[in-house]
C-alpha cells in the first residue's frame, strides 16, 4: 500500500492517491483545500483511478472537495470512481451526488 496523497494534474484534475482513512484524511483535506484554491481551471475532476482502499472518510473528502470547487464556481465531476466507496456512496445515499456533472 502506498501513502495517501492529493495533487493538481494537468486539466484541472485533483488526483487521489493511496489509503484514504483516520489516518490520512485530515492532511489530505488541508492539501486538497489549498489545491482547489490555487487551481485556475474553471472546472475541477476528483481524479480516484489511483485510490486504492478507502473508508468512509475518503467519500466525506470527496464531498469536502466538491463543496471547495462549488464555493469557487468550479464545476466539479469525479471519475473512476473505486468499487468500494460506491458502495459507501450507495448506503450513505450520496450516490446522486457524486454524479453531478
């Protein structure tokens, strides 16, 4: 497993990497704060190909994030979304809005 991280890609992507949980969840929100703040794409993509195990703290960071990019008029989608949050997404009954263009 790999270290947890957060950083701005090329087109205005936010790439999620590693183990989101208790442990790297309050860094990753900081980090990730800050990289939406700083980007100048009018348009934001919560990156998760690279999440490899996620608790239901990695579902609050995305939805942290898309609060972030909306608060700046940033249009926010997520892509390739992991197995395992969907499920989460699903329970918590979130999935529709983690499918908002």
């Amino acid at each position: 497993m790999s270290e947890a991280g957060v950083r701005l890609g090329t087109a205005g992507e936010l790439l999620i990497s590693g183990v989101l949980d208790y442990r790297s969840g309050p860094g990753l929100r900081k980090q990730g704060q800050a990289l939406i703040k700083s980007s100048q794409a009018p348009a934001l993509v919560l990156d998760c190909s690279a999440v490899e195990r996620s608790s239901s703290v990695g579902l609050a960071l995305l939805l942290a994030f898309m609060r972030d990019a909306q608060a700046l008029g940033k249009a926010v989608s997520v892509h390739a979304l992991p197995d395992g949050m969907k499920e989460i997404a699903e329970v918590s009954g979130v999935t529709e809005i983690l499918a908002q263009p």
